[in-house]
DNA sequence: AAACCCATGTAACGCGTTACATGATTAT
DNA sequence: ATAATCATGTAACGCGTTACATGGGTTT
C-alpha cells in the first residue's frame, strides 16, 4: 500500500520540508498515528522524486552542510487527493502486544496478571499527561473555538484522538482491575 | 521482538493446534489485536521445533491427510512466561491510516473532509454491532458474572477492549463531524 | 459435479528496524 | 572543548503480504 509515500507527499503539500524535517516530524504530531525512521524516509524520497512526484532544491547551511528542500508538483498532489479520498475499510487487526498478553491472561497467575495491568495503567496515564500538556500548549496557539479552517485543525484531530485513545485504555483498564484483585 | 513467537506459545498453551487451526485462531477472537497469514505461521512452527519451544505428532484426518499437532514444551513454556512477565514501554506510534488521512485535513476541502469522517463512522458502527453480537454470544456461554478463572476470561477482555476502541472511535468521529458540516 | 473447507508448504517482494558511516553546525 | 542537534546516506536483517503450488475431505 506504500503508506509512507502519502504521508511524505501529505507532509510536503503543507510546506517544504529536509528529509530532516520529515523525520522529526514523526516525532512530534502525527507521531501517535505513523512514523517511519530516517533510513526508510530518504530511499523513499529519492524514489518519490524518480516518480515525479515531489522535487528539490540543494540549500547550503552555513558554509558547507548541504540540504535538500523538497516540495511536491502537481502530479505529487493528484495523487496524493487520490489517496485522501479513497474510502478504505477498517482494518481487520490493530496489533497491540498488550492485549496479546492480555488475551493469554490464563497462563499468568492472578498477581501476575494484577501486576501487567497496573503497570499498563500507569504508564497510560503518564502518556495521558504527556498529551494534555501538549493539548494545552495548543490550545494557547488557537483562536477558540477551532474550526476547520485553522491551520492547526490537522493537530487539534489527532491530539484529541490520541487523548480519547489513552482515556478509553485507562478507563477500559481500571474497569478490568477489580476483577484480577480479589 | 518475534511476537509471531509468542503468539504461538500462547496459544499452544491454552491446547494442542495445528498450524491450520492457528491461522482460524488469528480470523476470530485475538484477531481484533494479533494475526498473521498461514504463509508466515508454518515457517515459524519449523522454527519453534527446531529451538526446541514446540513439538508436534502427524496425526491422519481420514484416510491419507495428514496434519501435525503442535503442542508446547517445558522449555516453551518457560519461554512465554518470561514474555508475559516482561513490562515493555507504549509503542509511540499506534499506525492507523485513517488518522493519518485526518491529519491531512488541510489538504481536503470540507466536502472531501465530511464525507471521509462520515463513511469511517458507517464502518465503525458497523464493526461495533458485530463486535456486539459477538459479546452476547459470549454471555450466554459463561456463568455471569464473569472471574479471572473463566476459560473465557482472555476472550472477555479482548471483546470488551475491541467495543471500547470502536466506541471510542465513534464518539470522537460524532464529536468531530460537526466541525465539517456547517 | 461444483463449491467450499481442511491442510501444508514455498517464493518473491515490499515494509520497517537496527546498525554502520560520515560530517557540519550550534549551544553550553 | 564538548555535547547536542542538524543533515544525509547505505547495509543487513527480520517481519509481513501476496501469489504460487498442491492435494484431501465434506457439503450441496
């Protein structure tokens, strides 16, 4: 499916980002919902760019450390709607290693069941906090109320689904404590 | 990691399987959070019996098809409590490609935006009525309330957690819509 | 007879991570 | 000076999907 393709081409059709740029932007907002390392961004790039689908320009930083500013053309951006606006069905599976221990709850004894969710609990908390902090960091960036046309309407949607995620996973699993403490 | 390996370990552990009964496993309950193909599960059950995890006898269906029974050795076993006993960090990135899609909001006129949030909702009502169907099915199985000792208590927790993550999805896609329509 | 399910395997290819490799620039 | 960050690439390996390949058993 070369879903990396659509999130570099998604990445460009905001701005011109390095190759650089891509890879921190996987560390920061989209992050909750995909990344990709460095070594798979550049061959992709370069791939992209044999395609015809994005270009570049060689900027000198400082003195001599080259970069390469890529942007997308209009066959980047065809194809990119193309994507945006296929309706694809839901995957089957969300991998998620945790409710695969979960589901093998039978083969652990009841502490150590007891003690797998809380740490999973507390550990989705602190993300939860990690989260909030950042919802409110960019709640000071908006014009309140948010609406569509906001350039940061991208990450007010998957800030707050990443905060429902983590919300649903801790009520979920202090729903299912009771049951592994007596 | 190999979690294809413990996957297998764990459930062996809960029975004797073949390999075509393992990849029927991955169609149903655990599904919902772990799968793979049968192409990438009997390269693995070879692998399993060679580092001495598994161990299977030929067993003859009929008159001449065969089909080998795995089951779990001590070593294995030993092997998946190690596993499950093990607290590993979130994964940053949970990949989900329609939140990647959402993410590129900009990128969509408030048409385009509207109708992709509108058919992800069909589907996952859709998805959370048979997940439903599925969970009545399971309550006229088990003597409720339902304990940590029920052989059912795996499939329990992976059911309700799939409900809530369709639930979760739900709620925000209906929290969100509005912000497309007018 | 045909369709569907049971049953097991391999091959080719693409996706993704870790490690290898190098060097410039900026902040402390 | 040193550490952190900026910047770009390749190599090796493992994970995962699609397709190829074969055949037996059961149900309609």
């Amino acid at each position: 499916m070369r879903v990396l393709k659509y999130a570099i081409l998604g990445l460009l059709d905001k701005g011109e980002l390095s190759g650089y740029d891509i890879t921190s932007q996987f560390k920061k907002e989209i992050g909750q919902f995909w990344s990709a390392k460095h070594s798979q961004i550049y061959p992709e790039l370069k791939k992209l760019t044999d395609e015809g689908f994005i270009e570049y320009q060689t900027v000198i930083q400082g003195t001599k450390l080259e970069k390469k500013i890529y942007s997308i053309t209009k066959s980047g951006k065809q194809e990119l709607d193309k994507w945006l606006n296929t309706f694809s069905p839901i995957p089957e599976t969300a991998k998620d290693e945790f409710m695969l221990k979960a589901y093998f709850i039978s083969s652990m004894s009841k502490e150590e069941a007891n003690e797998l969710f809380t740490d999973q609990l507390i550990k989705r908390k602190r993300k939860l906090n990690h989260l909030d902090e950042r919802f409110n960091e960019l709640q000071e960036k908006i014009d309140d109320p948010i609406s569509f046309d906001s350039p940061h309407f991208g990450h007010f949607l998957v800030l707050t689904k990443a905060i429902e995620r983590e919300k649903g996973y801790i009520e979920w699993l202090e729903r299912m404590l009771p049951m592994l403490n007596k």
